[in-house]
C-alpha cells in the first residue's frame, strides 16, 4: 500500500511539472472557491448572531491569497529561479520603479506586526477619517466619517499603507458610540454669569440623565484600555473672557456622538433663556439699560 501510495504521488509530481500551466489554473480555481464558499459561511453566521465578523473575513481573504502565492512560486520556482537570475542586472532599476508598491507592502508588514487598528475601527490616517472596512497588502479602504459630526458621508477613501509609516495614526474607535463633545457661548457683560451656573448646570445635568448608567460603563472601558482617567460623566462647565472683554461659556459633553448636536441645542437654549430672563429682571429693576438688537 505505501508503495502504491508513493508512486500515485509520484505521477501527481511529474503531471504538475510537465502541465504547469493547467495545475495552475486548476489551483486558482479550487483555491478562489474554497475561499469564497468559507467566507460565504461566515458571513452568513455573522448575520444570523449578529457578530461582526469582518476582521477574520479580512485576514482569512489575504491569508488565501498569500498561500495561494507561496504554493505558485513553488509550481514554478525554476522558472522563476531563472527568470530571476536574468533580470537581476535590472533589479536597481526593477526596485527604483517599483518603490511605491514596496513601501506599501512594508506598511502592509507593519500593520500585521503592531495591529493599531483592526477592521471595523474609527481611524484617522492623516486628514483621512473613517471606518476600516478592508485592508489588503497595498491600501486601507476607509468608510468616510465625518470628523466634526461623527456620521458617515458615504465616501470611501483608499489610503496607500505606505501612509502607515509615515504619518500619525489615531484609533479613535470609542469615539463611534461616545464621544467628548466641545461648545461655547459668547455673551456681553451684561449680568454676572456666574449667578446662572447652578441652574444652567442642573438643567444640562437633567439633559444627560437618560444615558448616565450607560455612559459609566463606558468611561470605565474607555479608561481602562487606555490606563487614563480623563473623562467627566458630568457636563463640564467653564466661564472664561476672550480678548473683546466678552464672556464665553465652555461646555464640554461626554455623550452619545448621535445626539451631540441635539444635546448642544437644547442646553444652548437653557443658557439662553436664563441669560435674556436674568437681563429683563434686571431691566425692571432699573439696572441695566434696554438692550440694543447688536447686544443681543
């Protein structure tokens, strides 16, 4: 039985040496199905649990491809062992032209060797933000996001991995459910600002309420990933001046990223309200003059 085995395996050997060309198309054809049914059947799995399974359907896709290279190279290995030594008094030309391609390779290496990111991530490469959706040996495709209001704009951005090198990058990931959001308010020195803060802050506090619980838990991921304490469940209210003699009301949020705009137009609003109702009080008590339509 071995003996038989040995020479079935022999003949395998020399029809794929003397048939190169079709083992090789039969290679790519069984390899490219197999792949493709595996990664049918992960997809399907994910959206049956619901889990995001784009990372390992990344890594299988340039997996297969890379064994799938190797397994080439070895079917034609004395061509390509001839074909090598044949150009090699062009390979200084060869690398000088093909330089872009082999940064790109190497930030490939990079990424697989440090992982700063994964696919699925909130990333910035550069100026360039946006959600990871695939990574290959040449360039990151990014779903855009836009980087004031934190929601997709439908544009894929295809960033060369050469970039991963040489710019910085930020994994801005726990940005996509919360997010530290940033607003002010400028004012005449009309009244003290600062007989308004405990009601402005008990309102902005009530304004929050509902995702409170949530928003701990997700401090406490966010800061022990990051070995840092920085983040505030309550608004954060600062009173300042600015070169114009004018007050500015600094209010800083860590809240949901879809509901940032909503939450700074409703405590825009509270501030608002008790600023103008404080001047009109004010006003009738005779302290202050009426308020001209460029003050207001």
């Amino acid at each position: 039985m071995p003996d038989v085995i040995d020479q079935a395996w022999r003949v395998f050997l020399d029809y794929t040496q003397s048939y190169k060309l079709l083992t090789s198309l039969l290679l790519i054809m069984v390899f490219l199905g197999c792949k493709r049914i595996i990664i049918r059947l992960l997809r399907r799995q994910s959206k049956k649990s619901g889990d995001d399974r784009r990372h390992s359907i990344n890594i299988i896709d340039q997996l297969g491809n890379a064994i799938l290279l190797v397994l080439l190279l070895m079917l034609w290995s004395t061509e390509v062992q001839s074909l090598a030594l044949s150009i090699a008094a062009f390979m200084v030309a060869i690398v000088f032209a093909t330089r872009e391609m082999i940064q790109c390779f190497m930030g490939f290496i990079y990424y697989m060797t440090t992982r700063p990111f994964r696919v699925g991530d909130w990333v910035q490469l550069g100026d360039n933000v946006g959600e990871v959706v695939e990574m290959d040996w040449a360039k990151t495709t990014l779903l855009e996001v836009d980087a004031e209001h934190y929601g997709y704009t439908g544009k894929h951005v295809y960033v060369p991995n050469n970039q991963l090198m040489i710019q910085v990058v930020k994994n801005l990931n726990f940005l996509r459910r919360y997010r530290l959001h940033e607003f002010s308010l400028t004012l005449e020195p009309l009244v003290n600002p600062y007989r308004l803060l405990d009601d402005f802050r008990a309102k902005a506090i009530e304004h929050c309420s509902h995702f409170r619980d949530v928003a701990e838990r997700y401090k406490s991921w966010i800061e022990r990933n990051l070995d840092a304490e920085f983040i505030s469940i309550d608004p954060v209210i600062d009173i300042e001046t600015n070169n114009f003699a004018k007050f500015v009301v600094k209010v800083g949020l860590f809240c949901p990223s879809d509901e940032s705009l909503l939450l700074e137009e409703k405590i825009r609003a509270d501030w608002l309200s008790l600023w103008f109702d404080t001047i009109k009080a004010e006003q009738k008590k005779g302290g202050l003059p009426p308020v001209s339509s460029d003050q207001a």
